[in-house]
C-alpha cells in the first residue's frame, strides 16, 4: 500500500519520500527498520516517564531484542540487476537523440544498457533480452522508419518468439497532421504485449513538440525499474540529464540568431514556383556541419492570417491567453504568432474543439473519425470557426485547443569545409488555394515574402545520422534529388570539391521547365565540365507532350545504373516521400529484376540489404 496525505499522518512530501524508500528496501530491510522504529518509540516513550522510574518488563524486552538487532551485522542483500536494452527506429535523427540520451541517464546510475539501431539488432535475439525499451518514430502514413522495418516485419511475423520474463515499454514519435499518428510505436507496443512481455509503464506518444513528453516517459520507466538511488528525484535528473544536452549547443530553447546574407529566388521568369536560396551568416556558431545535416528554422505565422484569425475570435489582440499548464501567458496577438500553430488542423484538435465550441453539430460530427479525416485537409482553425460558430472558448482554453508552432526542417545545401562562416538552405514557397481561400506554407512564404537580406532568423542545427555519404573518393555515388530534394547533393558536390574528390557521382534531377526550374544548373554544368561529377540525367517534365520524371530516366539508363550497383555504388535519394520516392524505389527494384533476372521479392530483399549495408539512404519528406 503506497502511503498518502488520505491514509496517514504525513504530509504529501513525506509520505512521497518514504514510498520512494519503501520500494528500494529488501524484507530483511523492512525488519530492521520496524525495530529501529519500535526502540525509538520505545526510547522517547521512557525518556518521557522518567520521574517515575517505572519500565514495563515487556518495553525493556523489546528494547533490549531491538538493541540487538540495531547492533547486529546484516549480510548485504544486492538486488538483482537485469540487463537493458534500448532500440531505436529513427528517420530524421530525432528518436536516435533520445535513446542516446536515455542511455546515457540509465547508465550513468549503474544499469548495464545497451543502445543499438534497430537495423544493428539481430531479430532473434529479442528473446535474449530482459529489460526492452523502444524508441521510434513513424514515418509517412504509418510505416516504420527505414531502420526499423525488418525489426517490425519481424515481430510480426510466424517467427517471432515468445517474450515472457520481458519487460518493455515504448516510447512513440510522430505528427498529429497524419491520419496514423505514432501508428509504427503503437504496433511494437501491441505486440510486444501480445507476444508475452510486460509492459512496465504504459506507451508515451509524443506530437511534433516531443522534449517535455519524452523527459516525464524516461522519468517514469526509471522510477519502475527501481534504477534511480533512494531520496533521488529521477524525473529531475532525466529534465535535468536533457537539458544539459542540448545546452551543450543551439537548440529550440537556445536558438542561434543568424544574419541573412542572401535571400535570392532561383526560378526564373515565368516559373510556377519559387525556390529560395538563403545564405546565413554563422558569425562563432561553434557547430560543424556534414552533408546530409538540416538547419531548423523557428517560424512565425503570416501577420495577416494571425489579424484575421484575432478578428473570427471577437477577442482583443491583447487579451492574455494561456500558453501552457504551468500557467504562463502571452497577449493573444504574440501568441497566434509565435507560440500556436494555427494554419493545420488535427484529429485531437477538432475533437477538443467539440469539448470547448459547446457546438451539436461539431459534437455529433466528430463522432465519426472519417469525417474528422476528410475535414481537416487542407483546412485551419479559421474555417474551424466558421464552420462551427462558438461563444463558449475562452481564452484560457486557447493550450488545451492548439499544439505548439512546429519549427521547419532544410536540408543544408552548402558545405562547412567550402563555406565555414556560412550556412544555406533551399526553400520551395508553398502557395495552393483550398476550401475557397489562397493558402501558404508558414516558414517557406515568411522566407519568400517577409525575411529581407539583414534580418535575423532563430535556427539551430541537427543532425541527420542517417543519410551519410562514403568519406572515400572511389564509392560511386548515385544521387537522385528533384526538385528542392537536390539542395543536399549541392552540399555534397561542394564537399567533394574542397576535398579533390573527382568522378564516380551521377545525379537524377527533375523538375518542370528546363529554362526556368533547373535549380543550381550553372554549379552542376561547372562540376559536370571540371570531372567532379561524372554523369548528369535531368527529367523536365512539363517541357514534353508526355511527362517525364526521374525514375523514366533511371529506367532509360537501366544498364549502367545496374553496373554502378554492381560496382559498389551507394543510392541517395531525397525529396518527396508520397509519390516520388515511392516511383523511384519501384524503378530500381524494376533495374534489378531485368539486369540481374531476379524475382520481385528477391529485387525487394536485395534493396533491403542495401540499405542495412548504408549503400541505399533516402531523406524523404
């Protein structure tokens, strides 16, 4: 029974401080200490009635076993350690991060941990383990990150093992905006169960804003392995353990404040669309870069959408709103800014807003999760408002409604060794009109209509320890990149070329118009002339009666790319994720199957080898 304030005489505080004891302590612990307790009592109780000089024979009996027991020499009793292991399913870094921090905290109080990706873990030796703690994100629409696939292929499959004696717990990343949020945390955690093991603290899912629901998970599993060290606050220690991390270096709490130095247009005249090349200044940031790495930017919304937004509400721009549950507050203006993301609208906020709108329409629709589905595409809180009128939201409601503002990801397209005191990303403005109304991305139009060369932007950086490049001139490289997606083999080209590096690079690019879209084509012309790039395909798609993308140019060139492959060549690819990267694994699998006359599941487990051989990496978005 766990003591509180409801069931005894002590204070919240103390009765939190002898459970936390209480769960370290070994029965012949417990003894001693219920004798301790006895002759103090016992002791205070004599001391008391002295002036009588009157001892009951059974107080001095109890007295005299309980001296004994204080001065008698109990063996040590060491509580048998079980062994750790942290697996971790990452596309973009972020899970990675975590599960090297939890690591580091679990080993730093004694636990024996090991920490591996999950495509470095053999499948069958999940059976071997005791403690299992999963960290992952979800990928796309519910997939598993590329590192995880054969791990959860696995688990899922008439091979896996029973898990009894395990015990786990997961800890789930993803992104509210898709429809199977945290879905890849959620299958381990279900199987894992279904298959045997215990599940020691119950599965955190975490939205885009991750840092405050991962510290309170690796708290709480630290307190359920019983591994934090009696009168130690582990949920402090972990806040603490985290924050000492990324204090270490620029972060969303510590952001850099660069200077634009450029802010160009690379589209020419006439062009459907605007790429921005932006080139900031890194004045002591104290941080190197590799290709592959992105810079992330912390936005703020369009005034315009926020003046619009204030006026739906009816409120005051200064009406103070809460930001978040321990209280603190913004003005409502500074808020809808900078602190709330209001241009997306997800499952949860829509099914809050039924709570706090007091709407019957909104209540009874939300009853059905495919129309929540189909309404929130393409729409934001505004039409929210519209659609749903309420009077009953208050602003103190506005944290429970909202999710933070998330920061935006950019691949670096520069190179540290070319450029050390600089930093550049390329950002493709997004502009559509949906539900009546003209739309924007929130970072990529601040960049293309607001941010001018001089101002500052809040950044920081970080790493992408999953898509690296060979760090030897002889591994072909293929690298297929349209659109924006070749703005890291810009970094990479730039690499190579301080480092001397020539030849054994082929690039796929594709966009729509040769005259106006063909990002960077001076550079690559140059590199093409000069031997550091040794073969350059590009698909222009709207420049032919019939559209041509990258994946027919890998089809057209199916022999030599199979030679490249067969010549110990790594595969990149980079940039959208729900048609192109798709089409493109398709057209390599079909390279496989007609070059090398395999089945299309052998072509399948050929590219799945390549990728646990690093030789296929894909930053798809």
């Amino acid at each position: 029974m766990n003591l509180s304030v409801t069931n005894s005489p002590f204070t919240e505080g103390q009765a939190a401080q002898i459970n936390e004891l209480l769960q370290t302590l070994t029965p012949e612990q417990q003894t001693w200490l219920s004798g301790y307790l006895m002759a103090n009592q016992s002791s205070n109780a004599t001391s008391e009635g002295a002036s009588d000089n009157i001892a009951s024979s059974s107080t001095s009996s109890v007295s005299q076993e309980t001296e004994a027991m204080l001065h008698r020499k109990e063996p040590e009793v060491t509580p048998e350690q079980r062994s750790i292991t942290i697996l971790y399913g990452s596309e973009t870094g972020n899970a990675q991060g975590l599960a090297e921090i939890f690591e580091e905290r679990l080993s730093n109080i004694g636990n024996d941990v090991t920490l591996k990706s999950m495509d470095d873990f053999k499948p069958k030796n999940l059976k071997k383990v005791e403690d299992l703690f999963i960290v992952t994100a979800t990928h796309g629409e519910g997939d598993p990150p590329d590192n995880a696939v054969e791990l959860h292929e696995y688990i899922h499959g008439r091979k896996a093992p029973k898990l009894d004696g395990v015990r786990f717990s997961v800890l789930a990343l993803g992104d509210q905006t898709y429809e199977f949020f945290c879905q890849t945390g959620k299958d381990f955690d279900n199987r894992l169960a279904e298959l045997g093991a215990e599940r020691i603290y119950d599965r955190v899912d975490c939205d885009v804003d991750y840092d405050e629901d991962a510290e309170k998970w690796m708290a709480n599993v630290i307190n359920a392995i019983d591994s934090t060290p009696a009168g130690t606050d582990s949920e402090q220690v972990v806040s603490e353990s985290i924050k000492s991390a990324k204090e270490k270096k620029y972060s969303k709490s510590n952001p850099y404040e660069a200077e634009v130095l450029t802010n160009i247009n690379l589209n020419g005249r006439g062009s459907n669309k605007e790429t921005r090349h932006i080139e900031l200044l890194l004045d002591n940031f104290g941080e190197e870069y590799e290709p592959g790495d992105c810079i992330v930017v912390l936005p703020q919304n369009d005034p315009a959408l926020v003046d619009l937004l204030v006026s739906t509400l009816g409120w005051s721009p200064d009406t103070q709103v809460l930001i978040n549950e321990d209280g603190d507050t913004l003005n409502l203006e500074d808020a809808l800014t900078s602190h709330f993301e209001i241009t997306k609208l997800t499952k949860p906020l829509v099914e809050n807003a039924a709570t706090f709108f007091n709407n019957d329409e909104l209540s009874e629709k939300v009853q059905d999760k495919e129309w929540i589905q189909n309404y929130i595409e393409g729409r934001d809180l505004i039409d929210l408002l519209n659609d749903f009128a309420t009077t009953e939201l208050q602003p103190e409601n506005m944290y429970q409604l909202l999710r933070k503002l998330p920061p935006r990801e950019y691949s670096i397209s520069s190179s540290y060794k070319a450029t050390p005191d600089e930093v550049h990303i390329t950002v493709g403005a997004v502009r559509y009109n949906a539900h009546g109304r003209d739309r924007t991305g929130v970072c990529s139009v601040q960049f293309a209509e607001r941010i001018q060369e001089g101002d500052t932007v809040p950044i920081y950086l970080k790493r992408n320890p999953n898509f690296k490049f060979p760090q030897n001139e002889e591994t072909p490289v293929i690298m297929i990149g349209p659109g924006t997606g070749v703005a890291l083999f810009r970094s990479y080209m730039q690499e190579r070329e301080e480092l001397g590096f020539e030849g054994h690079t082929w690039l796929f690019f594709g966009e729509q118009h040769f005259t106006t879209d063909f990002l960077y084509q001076t550079e690559w012309q140059e590199w093409l002339d000069d031997g550091t790039l040794s073969k350059l395909d590009v698909a222009f798609s709207r420049d032919t009666d019939q559209k041509v993308y990258v994946q027919h140019k890998i089809a057209e060139n199916s022999e030599q790319f199979n030679q490249w492959i067969e010549n110990g060549a790594a595969i990149y690819v980079c940039g959208d994720e729900s048609k192109m990267a798709k089409d493109v694994h398709q057209a390599i699998r079909n390279v496989l199957v007609k070059e090398q006359n395999l089945s299309e599941e052998d072509a399948e487990e050929y590219l799945k080898q390549l990728k646990r051989d690093k030789r296929y990496q894909r930053d798809v978005y």
